[in-house]
C-alpha cells in the first residue's frame, strides 16, 4: 500500500512502547496529576480505540473537550434543520454525523431518511451536482470546525460560479481558539495542557494557539491521530509540564505547518467571515463561528428562509454542556447508561460517534 | 473532528480535482485548497478535499528526534 | 418506485388473490422454484425428512436492493441458510414469502427472484413453499422477503454460548468489512468505496468439516449486523466469561480497510454476509484452522483470540499497537461520519 510508506511508522508497535515507557518516566517524576485537554473529538475517539490510555501513567488524566463539532450545536438548530425540510420545502443535504442528533423535542433528521427530502453527503464536492440534480431548495447544514470549514467554501464558490441557484448554507460553523479563551478564562478551569486539534491546526497553524501558552501559561502541542503521533505529543505535553513551561508545540510537522495553509485560509475568506455562535455550554461567544459574508447572502439560508435564531436548551437533567467543557465527567451524569445510551441518545455527547459520553460508553468502563 | 486520511495523488485532472489513491482504492479529490498539486505528492484528504501535502521529510525528522527521546530522556530543545 | 410508465410494475391487484395473483406466480414463482422433486408448489407442500431438525426465519429488506457482489434475492437464502449452517445444521429447504410495494418494477423483481433461484441451487436447498402480498405506494420499503430455513441437524453439534470454556481459542473465517461497505456506498452513492463488493457467501461449506470436531466445538455465528464486535460480544455476554482478541490477528483486505477509514468506520463492527466466527477448544484449534483454511472461501481464516475467566461478559481488544481497551457490541446505524 503506497501510503503505508508514510503511515506506517506513526504505527509501529515497538515505538509504541519505548514511547509509552518514557512517558511513564517523565510523568512519574511530575508525582501528581496532570489533566491533558483532548480538545478533538477524533482524538477522543482515537485515544480510546488504539488504546493508548492504557499504555500512559495512572498520573495522566484526559478531559474530553468541545471539539464535537455535534456535540457542541445547539439543538434549535436540528429543529430549524426539520423545519427547512417540513414547513419551507427544502431538501436538506448533511453529513452523517447530524442525523441522528435530537431537537429539543427529541425528533431527529433520521426521521426524513429515505425520504428523498434528506441526503446525506461525503462530501461538500457533491452539492453542485446534487443541487442541479434535485427540484427546489438544498440546504446543507455547515457544521464543523476549520477543518471542513474551506472545503465547504470551496464548494459553494464553485456553486456559485457555475451558476448553481438553488443552493443554500445554514452555517453553524464553530471555530476553536475562541472556544479554548473562554474554557480557561473560567476560574474553574483546571487544564495542565493542552493536547491540541492536528487537522484544524492544518489550516489555522500555530499562532492562534500562542495566547494560552503567553497569558494563561498552559502547554499546549498539536498532535496528529496516528497512535505515534498521539504519544508523541502526550510525551512532548509531560516534559513541558515536568519542565514548568508554557509553550505552543508542533508534533505532527509532517501535516501542519506552522503558519497554516494560507490557500485554505484565503478560500474560506472568500465566503465566510467571523460570527458570533451559540456553544452548547459555552453560550454565545463573539467572534467563535463563521457565518456568510453579506455578499453571499443570497446563499445564506438562515436569511433566505428566515429561521429562527437558535437557543441552546438542554433536555433536562443531560450535562453536555459540562461535559463538553471538561467540568463533569460521562459517569458524572445522572442520565448516562440509564435513560441515556447510544441507542436512546438525550443530548449530543452521547449521539455523536466522537462525542465524550459515546467514547466512554463505547470503549471505557470495564476493568480490563 | 475532523477524519482526514493520507492518500497519493496519482493523476491531476484539472485545476480542482485529482485522483487518490492507496492500495487498490482510489478516489477523486478536490485539491483546489492545494498550492501547486502534481502527482506524487503525499495529501492527507478531510471530506473529500485534499488539505494539506504531507512532508515526508518532517516525517522522518518527528520519528527520528521521538526516537531520541524514547531513548534517552531529556533532549535540549 | 418507478411508476408503470417505466415498464411493467406490481400492483395492487397482484396482491389480491385474483387472476392477476395467479399470473405472478404463474410467471414468475413456479418457473424458477418448481422442479422435479416438488413440481406443484402449493399453500402447503407436503415433504419427508427425519430428524433432528433446526427451523429458522429471516426477513430481509436491504436498501438498495442491489449492490456489488450481491443482492437481496442472494442475501435472503445464504442469509437463512447460513443461520442454519452456524447452528451445525445442513440447510434443505426454505420457504419464500414475498412483501411487494405497489409500484416495484417487475424487471427487478425477476433479477431478484433469478438470483434467489441461483443462490438456492448452490446452497443445494429447494423452495418449498411461499406467500406474495402487495401493499399500497408507500407503505413497504420497495421489496422485503421473508425464508424460513429447514435443515438436518448434525448429531454431534454441541453448540452453545454456554458450553464454552476458559482457554477455549477464537477463530474467524475470513477477512471482515466487506458487506456493510458495498451496501452503504451503493445506498448513499458513494464514489468512494465503490470497488468493494459484498462477501456474500454460503457458509455451510465451511461450517461442515467443524462439526466433525464433536463437542470441542464449541459455538459458531455469522458475523452480519454489528459485525465481528456484535458476535463476540455476544458470545462473552451469554457465556458469562471474557474474550482476549488480538485487532492484528483479524483479517481485513487492505482497500477494505482504507475505505473504513475514509467513512469513519471500524472494520470490526461492519455487518459480513460470509463470514462467521467460531469458538473451540484450545486442543483442536489449529486442526480447526486447518479444516478452514482447506476450503477456499476459508483461506484466510485466522485464530484471534482466546476465552478466559477474567473480565466476565467482556472482551478485550488488544489494539495493533500493543494498548488494551474494550470491544464493545456497536450500537445504531452506519453512516459515513466526516468527523
């Protein structure tokens, strides 16, 4: 396989251990606990499903951060999503992942499947193609980070220049310096480091990162998703932390580079531009999303179809909004494993397959 | 949250779009968020879009200079 | 559904037990599923075999209907005689019932039924019986198909959750993934993950030379929805004892692999329509494998793991890179995730 000449080593077993073992070595100097935030959901995930947790240290906590991009929405947005498709006569095209997410009420896309008046994509490439393919409106959820985020600008620069009509956006995009400002701006806050987002770095770099490191003084190292990669910034956060310093480090050097992808940047510029977003938790934060800019308002769907502004309203009893912040662990909730399993989901850490209370269902518990 | 996979790009079929591969399995890709993509070149592929070429040298030096400190434990920075 | 202006389509009245009713199984029924041995099909066909016997049903609606490698005519006899397989019964003969959409094209209802004639003859069983009905547009999901399977039940078979022991070695047939892949790709159009085809397979071929192994084999069960994960969890939950299983020692073709991870997906809980997974005692082990490995759709068969006492009702994965963590039965659908 060509691409293994580059993967595989990021997988290699005995690596693995020799890294795991110095890892245990400079934590075990450090004595007392150290809290690494896992700020991506895909490193909430791949932490779990490779298995890394047991290779580390008692001493090394991981605390499940609001890089869910799922996870962190608002559920009036799902209920503006069944409103696009029920009362405004709109298809609605979306990734996997938001299908099954429940509205306040507890109805999700999933009940439009099949249906035809809801598709689910891979792709942003698939949406010019599918909008001249369908009658009426498409609208396609833009969740996600700065990862997907250009991509998906991309294509709706490519819609519009090829005089694609009846494509919309209903933007929710969340982006993620913003996000970690207010989580250690809270006086609660009790993160030692940061284990920071590899593919969102890939198009934001290092820079933005900086003010934890220089006004909070709190490590913080971008790492891939590789298990290599993933004990190689664990090692680089336990040396910072043994060592007292505060700085912003690149483990995955062979996908981010330090000033970012500029190309990316400059394409999602085009379309998008900073925005005030409604984090589930967080609350309102200024400046932590991107919505479309005015000269794109003809393809601005919450305009267009006049939707209604979101409010964050949790189900009672569910924690997502604490959990996603780091402040309440999955088993800290009184719903998780009783009325709350990824087979009857409340709240959105439990639906997304990246989400904490998923992750810990899924791959924790069990004393193994 | 964010899956992105690495692939080769084996063809560049117009200014948007190229075709990746690994193995048997190959896909097309849009690389318009890509500086000057030409075949051979290493992307790690997020949704469909190429974001970034991988640096197959930086790989080497981030294994060697872990690899290091796997060994001996402190490293001068 | 196509409406009728595409070519002909099953309606309503080809339901209602009229001439119409008649004609469609007239015409497409009998043909394909009558034959020397059973030539008049009828409500109730009369046959002899002696027992033991196992009994079986299934019903089956893929979405779409047809996808590389296989589709749900092929799906719903290997499916049923694959349950009878795994259960240390020789399938012989099934019954077909039908559950029709108004509006299903007949051209698709002929390939499906071509392919469930097909896949009988090479499974050696005949159709003995059936039903058809028609439901109104929009109250079916296109065409579901109901088999019961009847086999002979192997006197030696031993088969249960609860006769497996600590020590005992865990084994797949082949390489895992596949199945759910095509399917979801096909369903979804998906460009990716297009060239994978369903492992669709009847398995008794395999499941055969195992039961010679008596009472030292232990359990067997294919591994369709949830995949491998579903199976074996459910073999630590209902026997009580914990699984050691090695993600290395599971076979999964590499485009197979790459396509997973593109989507998002784990191998390991991917629904499989030709593999199973078996569990038997530590002594015949390699014997086991050996008998597998002699048959070519067990070419890749692999021990993965063993049962023990520790962690009881769980399994425990040992990740490629040396790390531990649970393998927990999957929960809710596949679909292809972006993060």
């Amino acid at each position: 396989m060509a691409t293994s000449r580059i993967e595989r080593p990021f997988r290699d077993r005995e690596r693995a251990a020799a890294l795991a073992r110095e890892i245990g070595r400079v934590a075990g100097g450090i004595g007392r606990e150290v809290r690494i935030m896992e700020v991506c959901g895909s490193h909430t995930v791949a932490l779990r499903q490779h298995g890394i947790r047991s290779l580390l240290p008692a001493n090394i906590r991981f605390v499940s951060g609001p890089g869910c991009p799922v996870c962190v929405t608002p559920s009036g947005y799902v209920a503006n999503a069944l409103r696009l498709i029920e009362e405004k006569g709109a298809t609605v095209a979306t990734f996997g992942d938001m299908v099954k997410v429940p509205d306040p009420s507890g109805r999700s896309l999933s009940a439009h499947q099949g249906s035809g008046r809801l598709r689910i994509v891979y792709s942003p490439r698939e949406l010019p193609d599918l909008a001249r393919s369908i009658e009426g409106p498409l609208v396609f959820l833009g969740i996600g980070f700065e990862t997907t985020a250009p991509a998906i600008a991309s294509a709706f620069l490519r819609a519009r220049d090829e005089g694609v009509g009846n494509l919309f956006l209903y933007a929710a995009f969340k982006t993620v310096p913003t996000a970690l400002r207010a989580l250690v701006s809270d006086p609660e806050c009790s993160i030692d480091a940061f284990l920071l987002p590899g593919h969102v770095s890939v198009v934001i770099g290092l820079e933005p990162y900086r003010f934890l490191a220089e006004e909070f003084g709190i490590p913080g190292v971008v790492g891939g998703f590789e298990p290599i990669d993933m004990l190689m910034a664990i090692l680089r956060i336990v040396i910072l932390v043994a060592e007292g310093r505060a700085g912003i480090e690149n483990a995955y050097g062979r996908a981010v580079r330090d000033a970012g992808n500029e190309a990316a940047r400059l394409t999602m510029d085009r379309l998008l531009e900073p925005a005030p977003a409604l984090w589930r938790g967080l609350g309102l934060l200024e400046g932590s999303g991107l919505g479309l800019k005015v000269e794109a308002r003809s393809m601005d769907a919450e305009a267009i179809f006049g939707l209604d502004a979101l409010v964050d309203l949790d189900p009672p009893g569910c924690r997502c909004a604490q959990v996603i912040q780091g402040k309440a662990e999955p088993d800290g909730c009184p719903l998780f494993g009783r009325s709350c399993t990824p087979d009857r989901p409340v709240g959105p850490c439990m639906v997304s397959s990246e989400g904490s209370c998923a992750a810990h269902f899924r791959y924790g518990g069990a004393e193994i | 949250m964010c899956l992105a996979v690495p692939l080769e790009l084996t063809e560049i079929l117009d200014s948007r779009t190229a075709v990746a591969t690994s193995g048997d399995v190959t896909l097309e890709v849009d690389v318009s968020l890509l500086r000057d993509p030409a075949p051979g070149d290493f992307v790690i592929v997020h949704a469909g879009y190429a974001i970034e070429k991988l640096d197959r040298d930086e790989a080497e030096r981030t294994l060697s200079l872990f690899d290091e400190l796997a060994r001996h434990g402190d490293l001068a920075d | 559904m196509s409406d009728a202006n595409d070519g002909r389509c099953v309606t309503l009245e080809h339901g209602s037990g009229g001439a119409l009713s008649r004609e469609l199984v007239e015409t497409l029924i009998y043909p394909r599923f009558g034959g020397e041995e059973y030539p008049e099909l009828s409500d109730a066909t009369r046959f002899s075999l002696s027992g033991p016997l196992c009994l079986t049903t299934d019903s089956y609606t893929v979405d779409p209907p047809f996808f590389p490698g296989s589709d749900l005519g092929r799906l719903a006899v290997f499916g049923t005689c694959n349950d009878l397989a795994v259960s240390g019964a020789r399938p012989r003969f099934l019954s077909l019932g039908l559950i029709i959409e108004e509006g299903f094209p007949f051209s698709d209802l002929e390939r499906i039924l071509d392919s469930l004639r097909d896949a009988a003859r090479e499974a050696g069983v005949a159709v003995l019986t059936g039903d058809t009905k028609v439901v109104p547009r929009g109250k079916g999901g296109g065409l579901y198909i109901n088999t019961s399977g009847i086999g002979e039940a192997d006197a030696r078979a031993r088969l249960s959750a609860k006769a497996i022991r600590p020590g005992d070695a865990v084994i797949v047939s082949g390489p895992v993934g596949a199945h759910g892949i095509a399917v979801l790709a096909a369903r979804e159009r998906l460009s990716v993950g297009g060239g994978i085809r369903s492992d669709c397979a009847f398995l008794y071929p395999l499941c055969r030379p195992l039961l010679e192994l008596g009472g030292e084999l232990r359990f067997m069960r294919d591994a369709t929805r949830g995949g491998l994960a579903a199976v074996l969890g459910e073999a630590a939950l209902d026997s009580g004892l914990g699984l050691e299983v090695s993600e290395s020692g599971v076979p999964v073709d590499d485009d197979v692999r790459t396509v997973a991870e593109i989507l998002g997906l784990h191998p390991l809980e991917i629904a499989n329509e030709g593999v199973f997974a078996a569990i038997v005692s530590r002594n015949v082990a390699d014997r086991a494998l050996a008998s597998l490995r002699a048959v070519p759709l067990g070419a890749r068969a692999s021990i993965v793991g063993s049962v023990v006492e520790a962690h009881p009702g769980v399994v425990a994965l040992e990740t490629a890179i040396g790390g531990r963590r649970v393998l927990g039965l999957p929960r809710g659908l596949l679909l292809p995730r972006i993060c």
